[in-house]
C-alpha cells in the first residue's frame, strides 16, 4: 500500500511524503530484476523501509511496486 502524499506538520522538522513517478518507476526496475537498489533511490528495500533510516528532510519522494520501496530525499 502506497501512503498518500501528506504533511505531518508546518514548523521545523515537518517532512513532506509525495507519490513519485521517478520513485515508482525505480521500484519497478527493482522488481523486475528482483533485487533491491536503484541508482535513483537514496533508501531502497524490500517490504516497509525502517523508518529510523529515514533521515529528517523536508521533502521525501516514495514509490514501491509489489513489495520494492524506493524513496528519494
């Protein structure tokens, strides 16, 4: 399941999630050869990326395809 794009707040700190097709595409890749990582991706994984990898930025690009996750920052 692909989160939908939300903001989880206004202040300092506050990460945007966006749906990305370049994210999505990437997972693809990912799938198709079944292996995990893509040039593209700053965190790729197989099944639900841990979250504390994830580092605070503004802005956070995500797709997945089956069970690739490629996200962006």
């Amino acid at each position: 399941m692909t989160p939908a794009p939300t903001t989880t707040g206004n202040g300092p700190g506050t990460t945007t999630w966006v749906t990305s097709s370049e994210a999505v595409a990437a997972a693809k890749r990912m799938a198709a050869a079944q292996a995990v990582g893509d040039p593209v991706c700053s965190l790729a994984a197989v099944g639900q990326p841990d979250p504390k990898l994830v580092p605070q930025v503004r802005r956070i690009d995500i797709g997945h395809y089956g069970n690739y996750w490629c996200l962006i920052w």
